[in-house]
C-alpha cells in the first residue's frame, strides 16, 4: 500500500460560495428537476421508486423528466440501465446573466467588439474543472492532475475533474460560453487547461503547484490563472514562478484573503502572487470599494471585481462566490483579449499594457490597495489605423513606410520585439536588417519627450531572405549580423554557417575590421613573427598595422588565434573609425588602471558599446561573435546605435 504524503505546506482556496437553489420550487421540496436518459427505453418501476415524481416522459428519446433528491440522484446513476442523468438547465437559468464584474472591467467598450480570447491557452492551476458543464463545453481543450504526488494513485480517480467547485467557478469567470443561458465568461472563446492541484476540500501542497506549473510550461501556455495562496514563502516555488515567467507565461495570481495587514506589517498579500513574476490581483465590489477580506500591500498590481460574482460549479450547476480568487480570473480574461488583439506581445509587454490601461481608483498613482486599478479592455483601435507597408529584399534590408505615423505623431520610438531599436525616430522611412523569419515591430508614438506606451501601431514583417544556418531572426543580434552580412564583411564559414555564439579570434576581428574599412586582404607574410601567408588572416593583420590599428604584443607577435577581450574590441574599433577618447565614465569597473580605459569610454559613449545591468562593463570578459558584430555594426551604421 502506498504511504500517503503529508505536504510541508498547505494551499487552500479561499472563497466563500453563496450557493442558492435554482428555484424558489426547487427550495421548497428537497429535490431538483433533473433529465434522465436510459440505454434502451424508459423504466418507469425504477423511477417511480428512485424520484420524488415522474414530470414527463419524452417521445423520441428514452428520457424523462423527473424531480430527485441528492441521494435518489446517486442512486439511479448507478442502475446500469441509465446512460446518463444531469439536473435540469432550463431550471436553473432560464437566460445569460453575466455577473457585474463583466460591465465593470469595460466589456461594453471592447475594441473591436469581436474579441473572444481565440487561441489563446489559459491555464487554470486549481481544484480542476468540470469540463462537462453545458457553460464550459468545448472550452477545455486539456489538463492534468498533481495530486497523485499526495495521495498516489488515489489522488486523481477522475483526472482534472473538479470535485470541490473552486476551479469551475474560476473557469466560467474567464471563459464561460456566450449562449442562451448561465452566463459569460470575459473571453468565451479562450482554451482552458485544468491544472488540478488541490483535492475535494481545496487542499494541496507546494508540490502539487510546483508540477502543475511545471506542467503548464511544457504546455507552453499564455496565462496562468493561480487563484490559490500559501502564507509561507517557499524557495523552490519563486523559482518555478520565475522559470514560467521567463518560459513567456503571464502569471495572475490572487492576492489572498486576509484581510488589511497586522499591525507592525506593510503587506498581508500571500503567495505566489506576492513574487515578482505574478500579477498580484486585490478584490473590490460593485461600488468599487475594497473588498473587506482582500489582501493588502505594495505587491498588489491590479483591482478587480471579486465580490459575490455569480459563475458555473460542478454539476451543470451555478452558484455565488466571493474572495480574490474570483478577482484573479478577470485579470486572467481581460489579458486574453489583449493577447488575442496583440498576438505578437510578450507577457512583459502585456502586464505593461494591463497597468497602463487600468482604471485608477483610490490615491493617485498605484497604491497597496488597488494596485495601478481596476483591471480594463484595451480601448485603442486597432493600430490606431495606421499602416505601415514595408518592403525587404534579398539581403535582407527591410524598409518600413513610416509617413502615416510621422505625419500623425511626429516622433516615435521602434522596438523589435523587446529591444529598442529606433529611439526618437522622425523620418517617414525606417530601415531594418533581418535574416530569413518572422519579426514583430512596435512604433511607439513619443509626445512631448515621453513615449506613450499603450498607443502603439504594430507590424509583423515577413523576410524571406538571407536563409542562414545557424541565424535566427527572432535573435537580438540578428540585425546586426545581418547588416554587415549585407555589407559583405560577415560572409560566414564555408559551412555556411556565421557561428554567432562562438567566441571571436584576433584574427577573426582583423578581418572584420579590414573588411569594414576596404583594407587590402591578400594573404601574405607580416611585421608579426607568428603571421605567416599561411595565416588566412595575415593580409588584414598587416593592413591594419600598418594604418597604426593595431600594434600587436611587445614580444612581436600579434597571436591571431588568441580569444577578443572587451576591452580589446574597444581599442580596436575606436582606432579604427576614430571615435572619441573620453577619460571619465559611468561604468563601475573601468578606471584609469586599465589599459585602454580611454577607448572603453569613448564606445560606451558613443553608444557603440555599453555595460552590463550591474553597470559594469568586464573588460577582460572575451567576446563571442555576435556581440562583436554588434558594436562594429554600430560603428559603421550610427542608425544601429
């Protein structure tokens, strides 16, 4: 027999269910309306003995309405001439009635109005849900269950299915199907993924979250819906949190029900949301006000309905709930939408939006009550009906017709994916370079100095050439790479690879440089008794000598086999395009005992080369060939800086 686990640390799902019956008929009697459908045809004997009454026997199916107890429910199900038996759903609601919540996070002014959450993968990391409820049909598209790692194989008799009724609640928040009746979800048309990792009473452990977010990574999903929370604060958790987040996974998590903090305390949030890498989600009602039971503090990111929000539950059922584990799934289908109309947008770059876009409630700016606010659709139309035709060719120079955003906004900022790549830009053409791929652009309009970072126009650029190896365009280095690809100086191996992640030689880099000036490259012997015309690299190394580049060692040997330092690479592209000395800088770790600090400041300040985030710049580090091809690309091109 297997020895049952006891978790070092208890999850539980806070939240309070209001549950109602579905009638006032149904409260008077103790039994429901319900559809019985046998194998063959009707048995009355049995359902005269196992219902309270026989309500109508159907004509082309072998089905009847009849009106059960809980327990003749039970008991009828297990009769093998029963092929299924569900309460009624006319019964319970006999139209949609979106909870509150829906009109309060701006669903009325959705743009467009045709956003559903359409391809995209939520996770719900919970108790699991009831993928059979008629509300959330076809809307779990899969899942797993984690609490075998408790019980063993006890732990998941019916896999992900919800046999507590917090996952199914949460599940209809976000995506309940826009139909006739029950409700509707904020994205109805998202694909749910059951994560189950807490039993029958709400109850799992750091290891059931762990292998379910694990589990959602691999899955490689969206969003990740955590409406669960923990008080003690766990290692291994933050860092599977930072593992999904880094994976691309927005995180939402619940804030927790605890209340303001103690006396003595600045935060009663809990974990995970109060990690870093989750979006830590406060509950406010109807009127906007904080839900008493919220958690509070500096973590909290954003506000969202949580109070008394009426969703699906197990059984073909609805009920009411309250607690920042309703308030969580808001955020969760609001960022669905998002990631629908932006499908190109990281998860950064989504909880930047989320922030921005949010309705500021309380003190000014954010605060540890309702974060930057209550959570918003996006308003902005589409692009804001800019477009932005480009052309490439097949070298890969790609050029974007930037008129309508000049004309329109006068300066903008351009990113590539996520990095910078044209700042205060205010030409009608932009040029990029790119290898073979897909990339995504974000043109940010800049007002009075300051980029507005919810008003962008994006573009998805298709390239179909150059096709390197081993180059992807998705790469931060590939621009670089590719222009001077394009230039004719970095051609590659005979391979046909470039070896972008391979440290780079001082041959290497002198033929780079030679190339990058139109130095003369024929092979032959040189001033430096280890460069021979044997030395692919000899034409180059003696050229640059001889415009004063490059002096070799003191020993008369130049070593072109040696691995390229930073500080090397700075020396050397600064003598060869002439840059600026400077003899102070802001880098830590550059003074005047290291040989050619002088040069490292010049390139830092010509934004040739920069440091690294600690503000350092490591002069002794060597280079690989990517990061080399970026700082002589930036000499060359100062567009590229």
């Amino acid at each position: 027999m297997n020895a049952i686990k006891l978790p070092a640390f208890v999850f539980t799902a806070f939240f309070l269910f209001f549950h109602t019956p579905s009638s006032p008929e149904a409260a008077a009697m103790d039994g429901r309306q319900a559809v019985i459908m046998f194998k063959d045809e009707v048995d009355k004997e049995l359902l005269e003995q196992f219902s309270q009454s026989v309500d109508y026997i159907f004509q082309e199916i072998p089905a009847a309405s009849i009106t059960v107890s809980e327990t003749q429910k039970k008991a009828l199900q297990m009769s093998p001439e029963v092929e299924s038996l569900s309460y009624d759903m006319p019964v319970q609601s006999s139209a949609q009635s979106p909870s509150y919540g829906y009109e309060k996070v701006g669903m009325k002014n959705l743009v467009p109005s045709t956003l559903t959450g359409a391809g995209v993968k939520i996770g719900v990391l919970d108790s699991g849900i009831d993928a059979k409820h008629p509300d959330l049909q076809k809307r779990v598209v899969g899942g797993t269950c984690t609490m075998d790692i408790i019980y063993g194989e006890a732990g998941c008799p019916n896999s992900y299915y919800d046999d507590a009724g917090h996952g199914t609640h949460v599940a209809g928040i976000i995506a309940a199907n826009n139909n006739t009746f029950g409700t509707i979800g904020v994205a109805p048309s998202a694909s749910l993924y059951a994560i189950k990792v807490l039993d029958e009473y709400g109850e799992g452990s750091t290891s059931t979250l762990i292998a379910g977010v694990e589990w959602a990574i691999k899955q490689k999903l969206n969003i990740l819906n955590i409406s669960i929370t923990s008080p003690i604060y766990d290692p291994a958790m933050e860092e599977v949190m930072k593992k999904a987040y880094s994976a691309g996974i927005l995180i939402v998590g619940a804030a927790g029900n605890t209340g303001a903090p103690v006396s003595g305390s600045d935060s009663s949030v809990e974990y995970p949301a109060k990690f870093e890498s989750v979006i830590a989600v406060s509950s406010i009602d109807q009127y906007d006000k904080i839900d008493r039971q919220s958690s509070l503090g500096k973590e909290i990111e954003l506000a969202a309905p949580g109070v008394k929000i009426y969703s699906t539950y197990p059984d073909s059922d609805y009920t009411t709930s309250s607690g920042t584990s309703m308030a969580a799934p808001y955020v969760s289908g609001i960022a669905a939408l998002y990631k629908e109309k932006y499908p190109e947008m990281t998860n950064k770059q989504l909880r930047a939006l989320l922030q921005k876009n949010a309705k500021d409630l309380g003190a000014a700016g954010r605060d540890r009550y309702f974060g930057f606010g209550l959570v918003q659709v996006d308003k902005n139309p589409v692009n804001h009906d800019i477009e932005l035709p480009y052309t490439t060719d097949s070298k890969g120079k790609l050029t974007v017709d930037t008129s309508d955003l000049a004309d329109r906004f006068g300066t903008y900022n351009v990113y590539r994916e996520d990095h910078l790549v044209g700042k205060n830009e205010t030409a009608a053409e932009w040029t990029d370079y790119a290898s073979a791929g897909t990339i995504n652009y974000y043109f940010h309009p800049v007002v009075n100095g300051v980029e507005d970072e919810t008003s962008f126009t994006t573009l998805k650029a298709e390239v179909a050439s150059p096709k390197i190896k081993d180059l992807l365009a998705s790469k931060w280095y590939d621009r670089y790479i590719t222009y001077l690809n394009y230039q004719g100086i970095m051609t590659g191996f005979e391979d046909g690879t470039i070896r972008p992640e391979s440290n780079i030689t001082r041959g290497e880099a002198a033929i780079l440089i030679g190339k990058s000036l139109g130095l003369n490259g024929t092979a032959r012997n040189t001033s430096f008794k280890d460069v021979t015309v044997n030395v692919s690299s000899s034409g180059y190394i003696q050229s640059l000598a001889d415009a004063g580049i490059t002096n070799g060692f003191t020993d008369g040997t130049f070593r072109p086999g040696q691995l390229v330092t930073r500080a090397e690479m700075a020396i050397l592209i600064s003598k060869a395009y002439e840059i600026n000395t400077a003899s102070t800088s802001q880098l830590k770790d550059i003074t005047a005992k290291i040989t050619g600090y002088q040069y490292i400041n010049g390139v830092a300040a010509a934004g040739i080369a920069g440091g690294y985030e600690d503000g350092t710049f490591r002069p002794h580090t060597h280079m690989n060939r990517a990061q080399f091809a970026t700082f002589l690309a930036r000499a060359i091109n100062s567009e590229l800086r």
